[in-house]
C-alpha cells in the first residue's frame, strides 16, 4: 500500500521539476567537486596555450592568459554560489524576522517599516547594490554587504503579510492560553507553517542575487581579480569575443542554468 | 483630487527622504573631500582654501540645505575625475540613457501585449506550456549576456553592426540601427516576465464570476476574451509595468557597458570606480527621482483605471 502510494508520487514530478532537479543537481555537483578538486590551478597561466579552443586536455578551451577554463568556471561558480547563498541566507534571515516579529505584533513600528518598505521595493535589486557600493566602494565582502541589505525589505514583506493571516488562527490561539511566550509562537509555532512561502521566497532571492552578483562582478564592482567570478569571466572575454567566443558563451551558459534550475525548483516549492 | 493631493504629498516626502538619505550616505564615508581631489602631497593652506571654497568648515546642516538648493537648480558641483560640472557630463549622457531605455519599453509593450494572448485559449494546451517554458528560460538570462551574445551573432557573424563602436547621435539612422540591439538585449527577458505575468493575470480573471455570466449570456469565448476580460487583466499589469520601467532602467546601465554607450550607467560605474563622489551622488539621486515619479505617476493612472481603490489606505 505505501509502496504504491510512493509509486504514484514519484510519477508526479512534472518534466518542470525534473528538469530544475537536473540543473540545480549539476550545478551543486559543479560547486561541490570545485571545493576539493579542479583539473588545473584555475590561476596557472600558461603562455604557450593562449585563446585555445576547447580540446581533451582542456575541455572548455584556455583563456586570454593560457587559464584553463574549466578549472576557472568552477571556481567562478563556486564564488557565485556562496556569495548568492550568503547574502540570500543573511538578508532573508534578517527579513523574514523583521516581517515576523512586525507582523505579529504589528502597530506603530510596522507602519513605519512598511512605508520604508514600500520605497525600497520600488528599486530595482541591481540599481540598489550600485548606489550601496558607489557609497562603501567595490569588492567581495562588500557586494555580500550591499547585495543582504538590498534583500532584507522584500523578505520582510513576504513574511509579514504571511504572519498577519496566521496569527489569527485558531493554534497560535492555543498556543498562547498555553502560555507560550511570542518567541515561541513566532519562531516554533507560526515560522514552521509558512514554508510554502518561505521556500519559494528563498529560491527566488537566490537567482535574483545570482544575477545581481554577475551583474556586478561584470561591471568589475564585486569579486576583484585575479579571484574568478562568472560575471568577471564574462566582462574579461569581451574583447576577445572575435577570436575565442567559448571564453564568454562557456560562464554565460552557467549562470543561466545555475538560475534556471534554482528557479524551476523554487518553482515546485511553491505549488506542494 | 483628495487621493491626488495626498499622492502628492507623499512623493515630496519621499524626495526630501531619499536626498537626505544620499547626502547623509556621502557625508559618512571616511576620508576628507578636499585632500582627495587634491592628493596627499597637497600643500596644507591649499586644502584648507579648498575646504573653505567647498564649504567645508561650514555645519552639516547649512551643506544639506546647500545641497537641496543645488539639486533643485541642477548645481551638483564640480566633477573630480574630469574637472567639469556635474550638471554637463549629466546632460551630455543623459539623452542616450532615455533613448536607450525608451527604445527597450516600447519593445516590451509592442511585443509581450498581443504574444501573452498567444495559446491563452487552451490554457492547459502544449502551446501555453512551451511559452511558460521558454519564457522561464529566457527570464534566466542576465541581459549583459544577451548583450555579448547579439554582439557575437549579429555583430561578428552577421556583421549588422560593429561592436564596441557607438556611432553618435549625429547620424540618426545609424545611432538607431546600432541602438536597437542594446535595446533588444535589454527588452527580451522583461518580453518574458511580461508575458508570464499577463497570462496569469487573464487565466484569474478568466475564473471569476462576470466570466461565467459572460458565457450564460451567449458570448463566444473570444468576445469574453477582449471585450470582458482584457480590460480588468490589464490593471494589476499596470503597476507590473511601473516595476518593469524601474528595472529597465537598471537593465541599460549594465548593458550600457556592453555596447560601449556612453549613457548615465557607464558614468556612474566610471565614477564610483575613481570616488569621483559628486558625481555619483547626483546619479544616484537622478536614479531615484526618475523611480519615484514613475511610481507617482503609474499611482494615479491606476486609480484613473480602476474606480474601485479609494483613498482609504
């Protein structure tokens, strides 16, 4: 019987999810093999193998500077993941507890968050980490920096208004004759039941500060050479798009699974 | 006009906020303005006449008002990197940077209206669901990517235009033979998102109730679709758009650098890179106004559209 039951559910996953599964599997593959090991130190230059095509000793071609690509794409998404993973983690955290400690209690305070909310919502992601880094300057931990604070209000929306539905039902009710504190409530008993939001929220965010970091390391505001960042990758072949177009369609086509993927994924988070 | 004046209030506010929010962000960053422009090894009585001529030694107060007035007057001082007024290099970027991002929108808006009402008939059809899927593959997209890719197919291979090489406003033609690639690069993921949001706007209004009266009345499905559904499905689009016009002005900075445009995006990238702060102070502070009014002026056009939303909230 509950052999069936699995059957059934596995037959369930839409050729969507599959396909998010696959992508976000191969990038997770990519990032995880990236901290141990890659074919070639991803900064040895090699004079004699400039510009290279794609062959069997360096499958995704060399760079302007002999750099084995594959080895630097690696390490480029490996940047990428962890700076999109911390600024998603570190801004989403902050916001999901603003939104749910205000929409809880709501009052005077949650108006005055929400108007501010209302204002920096109107920016778009990528413009904000611009105006943040004109102000702190470019670099890595910087970008992380500008790129969570930019985060925190969209959380915080989605959590509030999450917050503001449950907590009239009836078990937060229960909860507190119990005499749960509000932390407990919040964080134990409401935060729990908002995950068909939360997750979704989360995959989102992540793709949008993919994009956003690539974005930026392109714009040579965020990861600082000679450290490899897809963005960085793409803005450095540009000029030699002419003679070697695998230098930018390679770390290009890794960016778009890695948001593809997360995305589809985030995607079947929120329908379940 | 009660929501008006209210509406009007409010971005006033809002402007004041958002000045006070960039002077006060330019004011904390460490480091004295006068000994940057003029370097470490500057003579002491020359910074200190510097300070006096920038205003300097005056209190952060009487600066902030200074500050108001000049922005009001278009006066954001003096350029650092190029020793011109801020006010110029603004007003010689700026008409790429319009084009640029006016190019792009009435892209969006020519082409993601009549594609979202593609294959909305059969909404559980192959059609609808190959449109869902390509559009989620091209939303995935970063536009500076499209960018080097249509200046790889169409400028290396197909040779329509030479990358890299803006050709001026001079020449009308070829400024916009060369702008409109920028401006597809820009467009196509926003085409994408559109449309996503489009069909699902008119697939919800397709369930209400006015539908199903609609029907039991004797209109064709068609006849629902336009005459009936299209109106309501396009004001929740409204606001989507006021979203959409924020982002592509954000879009064409970074694709700016791409096609080597000289447009408000590359200054600022430029200028944030040398810390040449009055200009990006007055970039940024133009950024956000130009947002803000967007958001004021798609304000009232939804309530023009939809009588129901009162002055309530």
């Amino acid at each position: 019987m509950t052999a069936d039951i699995k059957q059934k559910q596995q037959s369930k996953y839409s050729f969507e999810q599959t396909t998010g599964m696959i992508l976000a599997g191969l990038i997770l593959v990519f990032v995880i093999v990236g901290l141990f090991y890659t074919p070639y130190d991803p900064d040895a230059i090699n004079a004699a193998l400039k510009n290279h095509p794609p062959t069997l000793l360096h499958p995704f071609g060399t760079d302007y500077l002999g750099r084995d690509i594959l080895s630097r794409v690696m390490v480029g998404t490996k940047a990428t993941f962890f700076i999109s993973l911390l600024t998603v983690l570190i801004g989403g955290g902050i916001g999901t507890i603003i939104g749910a400690v205000t929409g809880y209690l709501g009052g005077f305070i949650d108006e005055l968050l929400m108007r501010i909310n209302d204002g920096v919502t109107a920016f778009p992601s990528i413009l904000l980490a611009l105006i943040l880094v004109g102000v702190i300057g470019p670099g890595k931990y910087n970008i992380i920096l500008a790129l969570s604070i930019i985060f925190i209000p969209s959380f915080a929306r989605i959590m509030r208004s999450e917050f503001l539905v449950q907590r009239e039902l009836d078990y937060v009710r229960n909860a507190k004759l119990m005499g749960a504190g509000i932390f407990r409530i919040i964080f134990v008993h409401i935060l729990p039941n908002t995950k068909n939001v939360l997750l979704p929220a989360f995959a989102i965010g992540f793709n949008n500060a993919v994009l956003a970091e690539a974005g930026m390391s392109y714009l040579s505001l965020g990861v600082q050479p000679p450290d490899a960042s897809l963005g960085r990758m793409l803005s450095e072949s540009q000029s030699y798009l002419l003679g070697a177009p695998w230098l930018a369609i390679i770390p290009g086509i890794v960016i778009i699974v890695m948001v593809l993927g997360f995305g589809l994924l985030g995607r079947t988070w929120g329908s379940n | 006009m009660k929501f008006f004046i209210r509406r009007f209030f409010t971005l006033i506010i809002t402007l004041f906020f958002v000045a006070l929010l960039t002077f006060l962000a330019f004011e904390i960053i460490p480091g004295d303005a006068a000994l940057t422009r003029l370097g470490i090894d500057a003579e002491q009585a020359d910074i200190e006449a510097l300070r006096e001529q920038l205003g300097l030694n005056q209190t952060v107060l009487y600066r902030f008002f200074r500050f108001i007035l000049g922005a009001v007057c278009g006066d954001f001082g003096v350029s650092i990197q190029y020793k011109v007024p801020v006010i110029q290099l603004m007003s010689e970027r700026l008409p790429v940077t319009i084009w640029l991002a006016g190019l792009s929108m009435l892209l969006i808006l020519l082409v993601s209206l009549p594609l979202s009402l593609v294959g909305i008939e059969s909404k559980n059809g192959k059609l609808h669901r190959i449109i869902t899927f390509s559009n989620q593959i091209i939303m995935a997209v970063p536009p500076f990517f499209l960018g080097m890719l249509f200046s790889l197919i169409f400028g290396i291979w197909m040779k329509l235009f030479v990358p890299g090489s803006y050709p001026g406003t001079e020449m009308f033609g070829k400024f916009l033979r060369y702008m409109i690639f920028p401006a597809i690069a820009v467009a196509l993921p926003k085409i994408a998102m559109t449309v996503n949001f489009m069909q699902s706007s008119v697939l919800a209004q397709m369930k209400q109730d006015y539908v199903r009266t609609a029907k039991s009345k004797g209109n064709s499905r068609k006849r629902i679709l336009f005459h009936h559904v299209l109106k309501n499905a396009l004001i929740p689009s409204v606001t989507f758009f006021a979203m959409t016009a924020a982002d592509v002005l954000a879009g064409s900075i970074v694709v700016e650098q791409v096609f080597n445009l000289p447009g408000i995006g590359r200054m600022l990238i430029t200028a944030i890179s040398y810390r040449d702060f009055p200009v990006v102070e007055a970039a940024v502070l133009y950024i956000a106004v130009v947002v803000i009014l967007i958001n004021f002026f798609v304000d009232l056009a939804y309530q023009k559209l939809d009588p129901r939303i009162q002055i309530t909230d």
